[in-house]
C-alpha cells in the first residue's frame, strides 16, 4: 500500500524451516512495479508438518 492506503500490487514470499515464534526478513517477488515508500500486510500463512 501506498501513503495514502492504495493498493499496489500482490506478491508471494516462502521459506522453509521456519520454528513457530521465528522471525525472517525476506522480498516478496510480484508482477506490480512499485517505487517509493511501501507497506506491506499479509494476507494468507500456510505452514505444513515437517516430515
């Protein structure tokens, strides 16, 4: 979202191994181009059983 609250664009991250409570930094990849300041909100977590 941009300052004034519009959306810009979708995007997708995943990692593995992540313990419930861990925190990562990571880049969503998108299709959107987008420049200056930017917020990002999730919208959607799946997490799967380790093996």
């Amino acid at each position: 979202m941009n300052a004034k609250g519009d959306r810009l664009g979708e995007g997708m991250a995943a990692t593995n191994n992540l313990a419930p409570g861990q925190k990562l930094v990571t880049q969503a990849q998108g299709l959107d181009a987008t420049s200056g300041k930017v917020t990002c909100k999730i919208t959607d977590v799946s997490r799967y059983q380790a093996p």
